[in-house]
C-alpha cells in the first residue's frame, strides 16, 4: 500500500515570500497564505517509510496530524520503520516528536543528510546569508537541536552518493538549507521527483524564482538552485511531487514567459 498523507494547511504570514519585494507585486497573493504538507508513505515488504515527518503536535489544529491520518489509513507508529528527510525544518522535523517529547515512530531509522545534520547543531552557525532575523533563526535552530536530541538514537546520515531504503536516490538542492534534498523515487512502474521545499506555493516562485523565501539560509544560492532545478523540470516533462503543493501535491512544471507555472496532475498508481 502507498499513499499520500497530508498533515494538514497552516496558515502563514504572506511576507515570508519574497523579502525585499514590494507588497504592491504580491497585491494577489492571499493573505495568509495556507502551506500544504504531502507525506508520501510507501510500504515495501516487512517496511513502512515516510519522505518527511510533517509539523508535529506544536501546529495543531491546523497541522500535526500525520499520526492520526496515518491510524485511519490502518498504519500504527510502531509499525514505520524508517522516515527520509529532505531537511531539518521544523515543518518537516516536529512529526517526528510527539506530545510527551518522545519519539512518535520509536522503531524507525531517521535519515537526514549528514551536512544537514552537522549545520543545524554547529555553535557557529553562518547565517549571514539568510534575509531573516539572526535572532529568529538562533530560535528555530534550538527548536531543531532539541528535536533531534529526542531522535538522537534513530538517526542514520546520508550523502549524495548513499543508498537509502528501497527506491529512494537522493539529489543535493542546497540554499534553502545546507542539506536540502530532493529524491528520485522508483515505485514500481512509476518514477517521480519529490523536489521538497523548491517552491513553497504554486503561485509567486515558479513565476519569479529569484524572489525566495525569508526561511532560505542562503538566499542566492537557493535562487540559483530553485531556477535550476525549476528549468530541468520543464526541459525534462518529469513528474514532480511538492511537499507544499495543494494535495496531493502531484504535477508538472512547464514555462511561462521567463519564468514557470506549476500544471498540477492526478496522483499516479504507485
């Protein structure tokens, strides 16, 4: 059985896109803005594994209910077996956790790439290349170590060149973060890209991928690598999983004018 699980829309402040842009070219843009979050759950064998953990109890009620949809879909915690992150933020970290600050999936491995990892727990973090406030960011880094201190003992790193459970190759995306990844999966006949956090809404980026994110660690590089990687989309017609895409979070990324437009697709039978 695979499924798409959503942990549900929360509601954030428009300005977190494009810092430095004026509010006038964002006039169309809703206000909040409510960000989608698509787990892909894929059971191979005796092994249930998750690309992301989602927001954990801290967005309830408006995010956090991986865990309870995963109960509905007949999936208990204790049966996952491994979760892949694409990076340590905490939208895609706090499922991880639960309500009691213990592991919500105790029996599975935590795959997180290892520069990701080691980033998030320097003491000299460089956040001089980010557009938010370091005193924000000092916080969520601390929200993150304390995360992955409750983990500590599941945590399995990875590189570009490793070989993760079962169908999963990961692909570097760095600028949203240091360890940002994007996977290859091969599902059966079925071959997609979850390309993660490129793009947070189906609107602003993929029109103006230069624009970014105030959550961008390095916001010129991630401009670089979301056009990048928003081109090869295009020239290649592959299949693409958005983790904040609207659900199921499925589609295409094809050109308009000097920039991209997201065509959305059916979720296919993986």
């Amino acid at each position: 059985m695979n499924l798409i699980v959503s942990d549900g829309e929360v509601p954030y402040d428009k300005r977190f896109l494009a810092p430095g842009i004026s509010p006038d070219e964002l006039e169309t843009v809703a206000d909040p803005i409510l960000l989608k979050h698509n787990i892909p759950v894929f059971r191979w064998d005796d092994r249930i594994l998750l690309i992301d953990a989602g927001n954990g109890y801290c967005a309830t009620p408006y995010g956090g209910q991986l865990r309870s949809k995963l109960k509905a879909a007949g999936i208990a915690a204790e049966q996952v077996t491994d979760v892949v992150l694409t990076h340590a933020h905490p939208d895609h970290l706090g499922g991880l956790i639960d309500i009691h600050h213990r592991p919500a999936f105790p029996g599975a491995q935590v795959h997180i790439s290892k520069m990701e990892h080691d980033f998030w727990q320097s003491k000299a973090t460089d956040f001089s290349k980010s557009k938010n406030a370091k005193e924000e960011l000092l916080e969520v880094q601390q929200q993150i170590q304390q995360m992955l201190e409750v983990v500590r003992a599941q945590l399995v790193f990875f590189d570009e060149t490793s070989t993760l459970p079962g169908f999963l190759r990961p692909i570097p995306a760095p600028g949203h973060t240091p360890g940002h990844t994007m996977f290859e999966v091969s599902a059966g006949d079925q071959q997609f890209i979850h390309m993660a956090d490129i793009c947070h809404e189906e609107s602003v980026l993929f029109n103006k991928p230069e624009w970014g994110t105030i959550f961008d660690i390095d916001f010129e590089l991630a401009a670089a690598t979301r056009r990048n990687v928003l081109n090869d989309f295009a020239n290649s017609g592959m299949l693409i999983l958005g983790y904040h895409m609207p659900y199921p979070g499925f589609g295409r990324v094809v050109r308009r004018g000097d920039g991209f437009a997201w065509a959305p697709e059916k979720a296919p039978d993986y």
